[in-house]
C-alpha cells in the first residue's frame, strides 16, 4: 500500500515538473545577415495597443543576389512587401515602450548610423523587403568589418578624398529574446501600420523555435576580382542609402564607403561609380545559376503548381490511372500551397510527387495508339475517342519546366555566399 501510495506522489512530481518544463518560455536567437535597414518605430498599432517595434527594410540589390529566406531549419523565400515574424502566431504580442536597441551584455554592435528623423519606410511596402518584429530584449553583433566613409569618390587626379577614421561596424545582427515563443512564422500584413491585420500566412505552416532563426539575403559568388575590389559589398551599400536619404541631404559625409584611395584596378568599375540608384519595383533577385532570370513573386510555384493539377485532372483519366500519375497527391500539395511561398520541404516533397508523375506518364505513354487515335485500353479513358498522347507529352513539358523552377527556388534557399554588408541604423 505504502509503496503504491509512493508510485502515485512520484509520478505527479514527475507531472508537475514536466509541466512546468514545456511552460518555460523559451529563448530566440534572430541573426540577420544581408543588406538590412534598421528603425525602431514607436507607437506602432498592435492588438493589444501601441508600441514599439523594429522595422527591418532591404533594398533590391542589382546584380546575382538570391531572394530573402527565413529558416528555423526548414527555410523558405519570401517576396517584396510587408511581412511581420510572428511569436506563436500573433505580430507583436507584447507591448514595448523601447526607444533603441540595448545590447545589454554585449559590445556595441555599431551599426552604420544614418539620419533621417521619422524615417518614412512605409513608403517602401511595394519595392522593398519590409519586416516588422517584436522589440528584442538585447542585440549584438554577428561579426564586424573595419571602413571608412568618403563624401566623395576619390579620382587620378584627386585620390585621397576626404575620409573619416577606419572604425568597425556590424556586418550581421543578432536579435535576443529573453522570453520567446513556442512557434515562428511570417505573415502578410494588409494594413502596413497596423500590427492586427498581419494575419496571412506566407508559408503553408509555422516552424517550431529551435533556439535561432536566420533571416538573410546571400549572393552568387562573384568573379576574382569583383571579390578583390569588393564589388558586392560596395554595391549593397549603395543601394540601401536611396532607402534612409536619396538625396543624401542628411548624411552626405557617408555617400560613399571603403573608397579612401583611388585604385586603378578597381575604383573606375566600382558600382558607387553610378548615381544612387532609385528605388525600382521592377528590380529583381533571383538566381542565375540554373539559368533563369525572371521576378521572383510568392506565386510562382504555387500557381504553375495549380495549372499543372487542373491539367492533368482535366485529361480525365480513371482513378486507378490518375493514382500512377501522382494526381491526387499534386492536387493535394496545390491546395495547400496555393499562394503562398513554399518551404524546402515542400519543394522536396513537390519533386518527389513530379518524379512519381514522370515516371507513370513514361509508363503510360507506350499504351496509347497513335494510329487509329484511340487508346488500347478503354479503361484508359471514358468517353474519349482521341489520342493521349499528345495530352501526356504536354503533361511532361509542364512538369519539366515546374521541376526546374523548383530546384532554381530551393538552390536561393540552401545556397549563396554570404552577404556581410554593414547594416545601417536610421536615427
């Protein structure tokens, strides 16, 4: 009795702790890397009143850089407009009255601080990356790199222009939160001012909060000497001045960086050689490594998913045959992606399902009677008195060119070079 009775306090100690265990808040980690744009916005409208936020913004970096992914472990991209990371699905679920980032604990991160008071990035909601996210409760840097600005380019003839002392600066930021949530997601916000109406999922699911999520913009790997003269990290910069102060009436001691002394090898074809580019929501970024180059949209995948599914259900083939060509299974995967980014496991399983399609059409295909234009097997088709195969060698061509998107989508996710552009703080 006596060790029944024990047995039973045992196992509710072993309850309660396990309780209290999984209630635990826990900590997140946010390290973004890319050519970011940081504002603290106050009296930002939520839910559950104003407050403080953090706005991050990237410009469209001209040249082979790959769209943003967010990843928890299982990433996916995201397009232009506004977009809010959510905490166990609610955008700012708690209120902050903050009005800078501390980095209690830590050195300063130094990030490249830029003028421009009530800094107005609502403008940029159809041309740029925007992400709204929770207050962190501390900040670091991920890495610094030692620059200097310039007021203006150096030349043969004037070649040590006016520079400010070489100092280091962030080239990635780490977000800390002391109390974090149980699942991250990223949704579409309607109202760009209102934290409420961020409601839309952009992927067709939350992740799980392993301890950190990476937001970052890679790039390609560029040639030797665009990584000599630091092309790519010169060109990031100057895309995200145009974003703070196009004129540059505010900050024109900082038009220019890392170009203290003229380099013949280097300074004539260096991208800051152009005017401050304007903000141009024709722009685009997407990989070029497997040969394509067309405007990354959030319905890219999804939508010749769903051209694909209506096609092949539209041919009309029994179930018994639609089941050899994945039918049910790409239709299930387009209702579920239907508008929204995919993730990798997504594309995996979307790879998995066109293979399994490819294979049954290819098995398929030799059945069919090109010559008297009717099917050697009636339970191939019912009511139908044409030739399959021209209907299944489209199939294939469809398939072909989603495969192909697919694997250009998951290559910007997985791959890329580091982007360690200095990150800039709107003041």
């Amino acid at each position: 009795m006596k060790a029944s009775i024990l047995c039973v306090l045992l196992m509710l100690v072993a309850s309660l702790s396990s309780v209290e265990r999984t209630s635990a808040s826990l900590r997140l980690d946010i390290a973004m890397e890319g050519p970011w744009v940081f504002y603290v916005q106050q009296n930002f409208k939520t839910g559950a009143g104003t407050s403080s936020v953090l706005i991050a913004v990237a410009p469209q970096v001209s040249g082979h850089h790959y769209p943003p992914v967010i990843s928890a472990g299982d990433g996916g991209n995201f397009g232009m407009g506004v977009n809010c990371v959510v905490f166990d699905t609610v955008c700012i679920p708690k209120i902050s009255t903050a009005t800078a980032l501390p980095h209690v604990g830590y050195a300063d991160p130094s990030l490249v601080g830029l003028s421009q008071l009530g800094w107005n990035w609502n403008q940029y909601t159809s041309s740029a990356f925007v992400l709204i996210l929770p207050m962190p409760d501390s900040i670091s840097a991920d890495g610094k790199e030692k620059l200097t600005f310039q007021k203006t380019l150096p030349t043969i003839t004037s070649p040590n222009p006016p520079s400010t002392s070489p100092a280091n600066y962030a080239i990635g930021l780490q977000l800390h939160y002391t109390n974090g949530p149980d699942t991250i997601g990223l949704y579409h916000c309607t109202d760009t001012l209102d934290a409420s109406t961020c409601t839309q999922n952009v992927f067709s699911g939350d992740e799980d909060n392993s301890g950190t999520l990476r937001i970052t913009i890679r790039n390609e790997e560029g040639s030797t000497i665009e990584e000599h003269c630091r092309y790519h990290v010169h060109g990031a910069y100057h895309a995200m001045l145009p974003l703070v102060d196009p004129s540059l009436k505010n900050n024109a001691d900082k038009a220019y960086v890392d170009m203290a002394t003229y380099d013949l090898g280097c300074t004539p074809g260096d991208p800051q050689q152009v005017p401050v580019p304007a903000v141009d929501a024709s722009m685009h970024m997407m990989p070029t490594a497997v040969g394509l180059d067309y405007a990354f949209t959030a319905t890219d995948i999804s939508a010749s998913l769903d051209t694909l599914a209506a096609y092949l259900r539209s041919l009309g083939l029994q179930h018994g045959l639609e089941e050899q060509i994945a039918v049910p299974e790409l239709s299930h995967q387009a209702e579920q992606l239907r508008g929204k980014f995919p993730r990798l496991s997504d594309l995996t399983q979307l790879s998995a399902n066109l293979t399994k399609s490819r294979d049954g059409i290819n098995r398929l295909l030799p059945q069919t009677n090109l010559r008297s234009g009717i099917t050697l097997q009636n339970s191939m088709s019912r009511k139908r008195n044409f030739d399959l195969a021209p209907q299944f060698n489209v199939a294939l061509f469809k398939e072909q060119a989603l495969q192909i998107e697919a694997q250009a989508t998951a290559l910007s996710i997985i791959s890329g070079k580091d982007c360690r552009a200095a990150l800039i703080l709107v003041e």
